[in-house]
C-alpha cells in the first residue's frame, strides 16, 4: 500500500542497540523476521524520519546489503511494520466479533488492553498520525486507509445490528463509529506522553486506557442497545 519515494527526512540519528545478553545470535533465528522485530522497536522508539536503514540493519545484527535484500527500501520496510500491525489488530477483533455489534466493541476493548502491553506499536501508529499533514509521506495512504476501514468496519456493523434488532434503529452509526476511533487514539496520546521517560505530563494525563473506553462502551450499550 505504501509506495511512494520520498526524499531524505534527516534528523539526527538515534544509536542504534545491538544484541544484548540473552539475545539469539544472529542466523539463529529468520533473518527477516529479526529485521522487522528490530524495525517495530526503532521506529516505535525514534519514529519513520529518526530511523536508518542501518540503525535497523546494526540493531538485527546484519549488514545493510543483506536487509536490503529482504527489503528493497526503508518505505517498503516502514510498509511491512504497519501491515504487521494492523493485521494483529485485525485478526484480535474478528477471531472474537462476528457481526454483532456490541461483540466488536467488546473485542476493540480486549484490543486496547492487549496494545497497552505493546507500547512499540503503540508508539508506531501514533507518531504515523502527522502523516495525514503529507500526502507524499510513506504513510500517509496506510493511515487514510486505516481511518477509513476502521470507521466502516464500525458502522457497518452498527448498521447489521439494526437489522438483526440489537441496535435501535435511530442509532447515529457513523458518529458512533468516528467517536470510538478518535476516542482510542485521543488516549493512546495521553498514555504515551504521561509513560515517556522524563515526561513534562502530570497525573492528569495518566490515562487507564482500558478503563475510559470500556465506561464509553458500556454507555454506548446503554444508550443505544435494545434489550432481549
């Protein structure tokens, strides 16, 4: 999805982490794999501009040359960290969901739980947020698209809900479903900046994620299921 070229974003480089003790050594493990676990940490860490293709490469503990022949660019190597992403994220919500509504919301709830004890792709998505700023960034068309199938899969769900009698019929679908995401991500910024080392956020922003969507979801049910 992401295939645009875009030109150098320097900034200054973070330093790369080498293997520390305990670590497999390298050709322990698939190559591949090694690179885009080291990808999801140094591009959580640093984001897209802030990373090399040789702290990952020194990070994965192989050369350049060889990264490049598993990825043919930092752009498609960005690509293939968000993929990952979003079909974990994919994969927790439909295994749990089918189409009831209030069953999606439940799992989405399950997923902010399971992404608080994954802060690396926490941290992916949000710094990929200015993307929607750049429509050349290497981002930018996953972000849009990410929006897009999040904010549908929402309503169209809320929708078969009204069909099937488990939704009232004058329940504002596409709000409901544009105010859950940007709800999420909303605190998924509050809970990266109150967690940063040396932070200059207070207690005020020392969100329990899980905890203020589950109380948005449970109002929801509330306000606009209808009782068996």
């Amino acid at each position: 999805m992401v295939s645009r070229n875009t030109s150098s974003r320097s900034s200054a480089a973070p330093s790369a982490h080498r293997r520390g003790p305990g670590r497999p050594k390298a050709g322990s493990e698939d190559k591949r794999e090694r690179v885009l676990n080291e990808a999801v940490a140094l591009f959580g860490a640093h984001g897209y501009a802030g990373t090399s293709l040789a702290d990952i490469a020194a990070a994965a503990d192989i050369s350049k040359a060889g990264l490049l022949h598993h990825f043919s660019s930092k752009d498609e190597l960005f690509a293939q960290v968000l993929d990952r992403r979003d079909r974990e994220d994919v994969n927790a919500i439909s295994e749990l969901a089918g189409d009831d509504p209030w069953a999606m919301l439940d799992a989405y709830l399950r997923l902010v739980e399971r992404n608080a004890q994954r802060r690396e792709l926490v941290a992916i998505y949000t710094a990929t947020i200015v993307s929607v700023l750049d429509a050349d960034h290497p981002a930018h068309e996953w972000f849009v698209e990410h929006l897009h199938v999040s904010v549908q899969a929402l309503i169209d769900a809320l929708e078969k809900g009204k069909a099937a009698g488990v939704v009232r019929a004058d329940a504002p679908s596409e709000l409901i479903a544009r105010s859950v995401t940007a709800l999420s991500d909303g605190l998924q910024i509050q809970w990266l900046a109150s967690t940063t080392d040396g932070t200059a956020a207070d207690a005020t922003l020392a969100t329990d994620m899980v905890a203020e969507i589950r109380l948005y979801i449970e109002g929801l049910k509330e306000r606009w299921g209808v009782s068996a």
